[in-house]
C-alpha cells in the first residue's frame, strides 16, 4: 500500500486524441473543485489543467518532466502529435516558476529551447528498498549454479528488450528475467518464443516495487540498454540503473551520454559500445565468468547505492517546498 490516496478517472475513451481530452477535461474539473494547497503535474499530457486551475485558484504548481516528452518515438514520430505537444511546452513552461527533470542534459535541451531553468530531481529508490522481502532462485524453479540476468523497467521500443532475449541464444547456464509491462512485451515473449530460447527467459510481468527489487537482488547482472534512436532516449537516464545499485549487482549498460557518466563515475559494471546480441553477451559473459570482476562491481554498486537514494535526492524537492511555503 502506498503513503497517500489515489483516484481513477473512468473514461469514455481509451486511446487518441479522444482519450487525451476527456482526460484534461475530467481532471480540469477535478482540480477545479477539489481543495489543494499546491499542484504537481507531470509531463505535458496532465500540464493544461493544471496550469489554468493554478491560475484561476492561484495556487502554486510544480511541473515536473520525467523525460524529453516530444522526442519519445510514439511522439516524435507523428508531425501533427508532436507539434501539439510542442506548443504546450513552449506556451506554458516558461510561464512556471518551478521546474523540474531528471537530469541535467535534459535540462540543458529544455533551456535551450524554451529558455526555462530547471531544477534536477532524479528518480532515485528509497534505502534498502525490498530488502525485507526474501526471493530465491527456487521461487522462480531455478537452481542454484544458474546465472540469472534481469531486465526490469518498461519493455517498449528501442530499449534493448529484443537484443537481452537474442542474447541468451549465446549464453549457457543464464537464464533472463523481464519485470515489467510495456508495448512490446507480447511481441517478447513471441520472439522468445521463436528463436528457441523461451525456456532461458521468464517474464513476471509488473509487480510491486518492493517484490522487484527482491527479485533483483538475487540476480548476477542487471540490464540498462535504451538505444539512442531518438533524443528522448539518447539523453535518458533510467530509473533502473539505480535500482541496480540498491540491489548492488553489476549492470551492463548501453553507452548513453547520462548513463556512462554514472557508470565510468562508479564503476559498477560495463557500457557497451552498440546493442547487440553479441555485445551483450560479451559483457555478461565478462562479468559472470570472472568472480573477482563481478565481486569488485558488487562492492562498487553498494557504496554507489549510499549516495543515489531518494533520502540524499529529496533535498532538492525539499528547497523548492520550502521556497513555497516562505
């Protein structure tokens, strides 16, 4: 259960630019008629009605952009989606006062194109999260001696999910485990399927945050491996990677601007040049062969996870509430 109540708006629609605005309209009214002392808002897709309710009741508002929102494939990709979006943006944020995104090349692009300063707030775990749940290898029927890879996060486009099951084709003894739901899972477990590894890779769906990261920990090597086929991703830095560290197990990484400055600052794991089969292979194999490599990424992922928790990144969320309430 989580620390604070939540609502679910029924809609008429599902999907498009219908879904879109009976959203926007039903959470205008919401707004509108609930009481509130400040207002969060992420991403584009809930910004309208929370602008126009914190001008009308003049209460202060929080933007917060959890990515580069018009550059994600399901957005660049359309002309007529992204130009609406687009506008949004550039109508909007430089009108608020607090900004905020989860790393600072995205900031830097935000800056660039709408002139707007924007705080960094990355979306790091709490300490010791999961630690009080206990997995094994045998809840998932695995022995022991099997190296277990995990792939966790959203299983969408472009973020390496297809490359992880392919390369388990060229690693024996290792089994791939997906946690997560995403666009593309289905066609995973299809593809699993066809190219004859569905035995070596087991997909437990999306589960709660702590069983995550109970599962995670008993894993040999995590997966972060987003491909810069757009800037959405190019300039990303996952949840995952941390989370890795709060597991303290090695990651093998895509070599990403954001990524590789956390992981060559503290050498938790290896960064491939390109996501591929072979690649990742290569690296996996690197790390779980050779225990004083694996033993040493271990140790560097523990005293990583000391510094990324959400208990040292909340103080920036904490300044701008202060600011707020002064």
């Amino acid at each position: 259960s989580k620390p604070f109540g939540t609502i679910r708006f029924n809609l008429p629609f599902i999907k498009g630019p219908f879904f879109y605005a009976s959203y926007n309209i039903r959470l205008f009214l919401h707004l509108l008629f609930s009481k509130a002392d400040l207002l969060f808002s992420n991403d584009p897709d809930t910004l309208i009605p929370n602008y126009l309710v914190s001008r009308l009741k003049r209460i202060d508002l929080i933007y917060d952009s959890h990515e580069l929102f018009t550059e994600v494939p399901e957005v660049a990709q359309r002309g007529l989606v992204k130009s609406i979006w687009t506008s949004i943006e550039k109508t909007i944020l430089p009108k608020l006062k607090y900004l905020l995104t989860v790393n600072h090349s995205i900031a830097k692009e935000y800056a660039k194109r709408y002139g707007v300063k924007m705080e960094v707030l990355r979306n790091l775990p709490k300490q010791n999260m999961g630690s009080g749940i206990i997995r094994t290898r045998a809840d998932l029927g695995l022995p022991d001696s099997e190296k277990l890879i995990v792939f966790q996060g959203a299983i969408n486009v472009d973020r390496g999910t297809e490359e992880a099951i392919e390369a388990m084709k060229l690693l024996r003894g290792h089994t791939l485990l997906v946690i997560g739901s995403g666009d593309v899972l289905q066609q995973a477990k299809e593809h699993a399927k066809n190219i004859g590894v569905a035995e070596k890779v087991i997909f437990l769906g999306r589960i709660d945050a702590e069983e995550m990261m109970a599962y995670t920990r008993i894993c040999d090597v995590g997966l972060c491996l987003p491909k810069p086929t757009n800037l959405s991703y190019e300039l990303s830095l996952p949840n995952k990677l941390f989370e890795y560290m709060q597991a303290g197990i090695p990651v093998v990484a895509s070599n990403l601007l954001e990524v590789s400055k956390v992981v060559l600052k503290t050498d938790i794991g290896i960064l491939i040049p390109e996501v591929t089969p072979k690649e990742l292979a290569q690296a996996i194999g690197q790390i779980t062969s050779d225990n004083e490599l694996s033993n040493k990424y271990r140790m560097n992922s523990r005293q990583a996870a000391t510094e990324f928790v959400w208990e040292n990144e909340r103080k920036v969320l904490d300044k701008i509430l202060e600011r707020i309430d002064g």
